[in-house]
C-alpha cells in the first residue's frame, strides 16, 4: 500500500508524471533513483503549493456511506453531499474524502478531497 506521503501521486497530474518517469526509465533516459527523486519532490511541491496557495475554505455535507481507519489514513465516502462556498453551492451525487497524518510527512495535519465522484 501506498505511504499517506505519496497520495499526491494518485491525482491525474501524479499518474501522468509517473507514466513520464517510467518511459523515461525504461528507454534509459533517467535512472530510477531520479525518477523517486522526481515523486518525492513532486510530494513535497503539491504539499507546499497547496499550503500556499489554496487560500479559500469549503465546508461541505452529505450522507456518511462508509468510513475507515487503516495506515493512519481516515477514508470517508459521502453520499449526496453539498459544498458550500461563499460563491455558491455544489452538489455532488458521491465523493471520497481522505484525511491522513501530514504531520508524519509534512508537519500539519490535513485532510484532501482526492476525487469528487467515483
């Protein structure tokens, strides 16, 4: 299973950028060494942009389907959930929220919606 520091990594960017790295491995462009060192800076990047960048807040509500706790990641599947932002609302038929331990990885604590239906 995936550390909670690679989530990241399962984003449409990250898959994109892994497809990249492992062409690029496999004609020998780059070493497999660089190309974790690519994901783990990509990790850090993503973290740190967010932090940054991502100034506004969401608060959102929906029906709890199904919940886990497993590798210090919390995983919360949302039925017929709304978001609310000062902008609007949004409704959303399924979403999948992952809450995990930043702190282990990047020191803060965090939750991130990976994907708004499934």
């Amino acid at each position: 299973m995936a550390s909670n520091c690679e989530q990241y990594r399962k984003t449409s960017i990250g898959t994109s950028l892994m497809d990249v790295l492992d062409e690029l491995v496999a004609n020998g462009s780059i070493t497999p060494l660089l190309a974790v060192k690519v994901l783990m800076q990509f990790e850090k990047s993503m973290n740190e942009a967010l932090q940054i960048k991502i100034k506004s807040k969401v608060s959102f509500k929906g029906h709890l389907h199904t919940y886990r706790f497993y590798d210090n990641m919390w995983t919360f599947l949302l039925k017929n959930t709304t978001f609310k932002k000062d902008n609007g609302n949004l409704q959303v038929d399924l979403v999948k929220v992952i809450a995990c331990d930043h702190l282990r990885c990047y020191g803060r604590t965090r939750a991130t919606l990976m994907n708004s239906s499934i």
